[in-house]
C-alpha cells in the first residue's frame, strides 16, 4: 500500500496516575509528594472546537461514558467565547480548540500522536487526526472512566502516544498460483486453523499450511443447480454452513434464483443440506432474484445478507436486506432491509459485512456514483445495532473517469484498520475496459462512523500482473493467523484462482 503511514511502536512517557502506578512499575503518590490532583465533578465542562461535528460525536460519547460510570452529566459546549472572562475554570478539552491549553498541546504533537493531559483543572484530550483523537478518548475511558462508581475521578497523569498503523505493499507479500479452476473464490480459516477455500460449483478444498497448497475438492452444493456466490461461516459448535445462490430454468421457462444453505459437522469432509434462505421464481424473461449470500453473527443470531432484486418484492434497481436463521423453528425469519434501491436510486449490491472489534457492524456494497454517470463505486454502511443502518458513505472510486469499482470485500486488522477490495477496471485501456482486476486499500484506522475515501491509501494490486492487464476478479479476503489474504481469478484463459498473502504480524511488534 502506498502513500500511507508508517507502522511504528506505542510511546509510554509518563504514566503516573494513583490507581495505575503498581501495573505501570512506579512508585505510588501520596498527598504528600507534592503532586497536583484534578477532580472530575459535575460542574466540568466538555469544550470541542466550534462546528467540528466529528469531534463534537467524539465528545458526546465521552460525556455518555462519563455518565455511565460515574453518574455525572457534562454539559458539552463549543469553545467560542465573546471574551475570555466567559471560559469556564473547569473543562475537559477534547480536540483542536481555540484554548491556550490545547494550541500548546498541538504545537507539541507529531504526527498521528495523542496525548491526555491533567493541568491544574483542566484536561486536555488531544490528537492530530481522527484515530489519534479516538485513541486518545479511548484511552482516557479506559484508564479513568470505566469501573468508576464514585461522582469523583481523581487524575494525576500525562499520557503520550502515537496511532500504531500498518503500512504494506502487496508486492512484498507471496503470490500463489493454485492451479484450481474456479469463479469467486471465498476463503475462511475454521477453528482448529485449517483454511478453506469455496467457489463456484459449491467446491470446497482444505489447507493446512496457511494458502500455500490445497487438498483435493469436495462438491458441497450437493443436487442444486447453478450453484455460485460461496459464502462460508462456522459456529461455536463447529459446524459449518455453506451458503449459495442456485439459478436455473422451470418447465415452463420461469427463472429461478434461489439461496439454499448445505453444512457440514466433519470439518468439512461431508456435507448435508440445511436449509432455504430465499426462493424466488421470476416470469418468463425475466432475469432477476436473489444473490450473493454472505454469513456472520448479529446479535447472537446467524444472519445472512443478500441482495435482492426479485420483481415479487422490489419495485426497482435493487436493495441489501438480511434474514436470520431461527433454530427453533428452523427457518429464516426477520427480513430486514439495510440498503433501499429505491431511496437511493441505486443498484444497491453484492454485500459483505462483519462486526468489527469496536462492535459496530460494518458492509459495504458496489452503488451507482451519480457523480460519474451511475458507474459503480464502493459505499460503506454501518450500524450499532444491525437493525439501524447509516447512509451509505463513498469509501473507493475508480481513478479513470468511466470506469467502475464492483464487487467489494472488507476485512479488519487486529489494530482496527480496515481493507477493502473490489474489481476495476480503471488501469486498462478502452479497447479492453470489461478486463477487470483486484484492487485494496486500507484505512488509516479512523473510526468507521467518521470514515470516508480520504481516509484509505491509494490502490494496490495484489493478484495483478499489470504489465498483461487481464481477468483478476471476483476477490475475497481473509485475516488469519497474522496474514491477509487475498484472492480472485487470475489473468489466464483458464480462470484459475490466485492468491496472495501478506504477513502483517510482524508490523505490529
């Protein structure tokens, strides 16, 4: 990845506070050491530069962390004043404001650092880019706020850091050429590390040796037809589920698209059929239904995205809904709709989502840029709760005017930098404009609620030889054991899937 920060270690200063001196080897305060103590009570004000709505979300979660642990309420307000008599003594400074304590602060601070700082009675959270802010709240409720039962907070501290980030380029990872033939590869590490690898045809093959070579295929889409779109998860109780779109042709010459569900409870040796996510049977000549399935956890349930373009239930272009299995009816219920077509005039699709660390849930799907004359972009969608979803967010376009970004992928690294991927078709010439190929990014570790596209590196190409631009699409990825793997088809006539891994483990040592 280019043009994106370097990884580099965590800087402990200073860590001197009462009730974190014996994990941090210090020798603990007393009243009489002569150390100065500010305490948190209810008349703290919580001051954010003025219209910075970003910092201002920041803050309003601190003042509800606040809130929760201790029962104080701050009030929080911007820190335009008419003089300077208006400044309130006590304040929790969170971000770049126009205070003499926070422009000292910042002239100190390097890049991508944060620190918290105790002065007299004021605090200052400070942090020169989103994530560094982020990083540095996060901190300050970890290490003060949470588990606080008293209306007080004694803080006697500074603390220095500096966002830990991963920096790569996929030339530098391993490319594998498996020789397998194979559309829309999909790889998932099962509990006990083997990795698996599905694709079209419902064919699923085992490695023991993180990607570097595959054992023979076995057919788990059993008697359905048309079996395409993989998607794989596995439970608490080790069984495995396979999920896949089956279209075909009715006698009387109906078209059917369909996402059954087959799974396995011998690590992946035999498979048996499980269920129906959605069956849809469209008029003769129509060409539409449901597709690309993607399995995870929400809430406790198995859930299964999809999108949806069936004329039985959407009135045009296409939405992204999900249902969730329900096993004590052993069916899957509770259809919901995360992405509107129709309220974003958009072809609304191919979803893949997860629940990352922080605990929000996160998806992105390929949506019309009307800015480009509804060419495909990725769009990035998130929700607290997975029943309330953002409006989607543009996170990657295409470079070249005309040309699209489809297919998306998102994975997160242990350090809350997220990837994505997608097929484009931005690095090849016009008379060959439909050869598209595999292009990531990676973010810069900013809060996915305040993300956008200037938060991501440029694109790389990880399964591409770009000197014989040619197929490289229909990608997957995966984060596991301290790699990132990508996959798609590769630039051969014979379609076969390639791989590449990086190890990024070692970046965060």
């Amino acid at each position: 990845m280019k043009n994106i920060f370097r990884p580099i270690a965590l800087l402990v200063v200073i860590c001197l506070m009462t009730s974190l001196l014996a994990s941090c080897g210090g020798k603990k305060n007393t009243e009489d050491d002569g150390a100065k103590k500010t305490v948190i009570t209810k008349d703290y004000v919580i001051t954010v530069p003025d219209r910075d709505k970003v910092t201002s979300t920041m803050a309003k979660d601190l003042k509800n962390d606040i809130l929760e642990a201790t029962g104080i309420s701050l009030m929080v307000s911007s820190d335009w004043v008419a003089n300077e008599s208006e400044i309130p003594q006590k304040e929790i400074i969170v971000g770049k404001t126009a205070r003499s304590e926070s422009e000292e602060i910042y002239s100190q601070l390097g890049q991508h650092e944060w620190t918290v700082t105790a002065k007299d009675e004021k605090i200052i959270i400070a942090g020169t880019t989103v994530k560094a802010l982020s990083d540095a709240i996060r901190y300050f409720v970890d290490t003060y706020v949470s588990g606080k039962t008293t209306v007080e907070m004694e803080i006697n501290a500074v603390k220095n850091g500096r966002t830990k980030l991963v920096l790569f380029e996929w030339k530098d990872g391993k490319l594998i050429n498996t020789g397998i033939n194979g559309g829309y590869p999909r790889l998932y590490a099962l509990k006990d590390g083997t990795l698996l690898l599905a694709y079209d045809g419902m064919y699923v093959r085992r490695s023991e040796n993180n990607g570097l070579t595959w054992g023979p295929a076995v057919k788990a889409s059993l008697d359905y037809p048309g079996t395409a779109n993989a998607a794989l998860f596995q439970d608490e109780d080790g069984v495995i589920y396979l999920g896949f779109r089956s279209t075909g042709y009715n006698a009387d010459k109906s078209f059917f698209a369909n996402i059954h569900v087959t799974c396995s409870k011998d690590n992946g040796k035999t498979w048996q059929k499980h269920s129906t996510v959605y069956e849809n049977t469209e008029p003769t000549g129509v060409f539409k239904g449901v597709w690309e399935p993607h399995f995870g956890m929400m809430n406790g349930k198995l859930t299964c995205f999809y999108a949806n373009d069936s004329t039985n239930i959407i009135e045009h272009y296409q939405n992204i809904e999900y249902k969730q299995w329900d096993p004590n009816a052993k069916k899957w219920d509770n259809r919901t709709v995360v992405c509107d077509g129709k309220a974003h005039q958009s072809r609304d699709g191919m979803p893949v989502w997860q629940q990352l660390s922080t605990g929000e849930y996160v998806c992105v799907i390929e949506a019309f840029n009307k800015d480009d004359n509804n060419c495909f972009a990725i769009k990035l969608t998130w929700s607290d709760d997975g029943k309330n979803w953002s409006e989607p967010v543009t996170v990657m376009r295409a470079k070249k005017k005309g040309t699209a970004c489809a297919a998306p992928y998102i994975v997160e690294l242990p350090n809350g930098q997220i990837v994505i991927s997608c097929q484009t078709n931005e690095k090849t010439v016009e008379s060959t404009k439909e050869n598209y190929i595999m292009s990531t990014v990676i973010s810069d570790g900013t809060p996915v609620k305040f993300i956008s596209e200037e938060n991501f590196s440029s694109h790389d190409y990880p399964c591409t030889d770009l000197s014989v631009l040619g197929k490289a699409m229909w990608n997957g990825m995966y984060v596991h054991n301290g790699f990132i793997f990508t996959c798609s088809i590769a630039n051969d006539s014979m379609a076969q899937i390639k791989i590449n891994r990086f190890k990024f483990s070692d970046l965060l040592e």
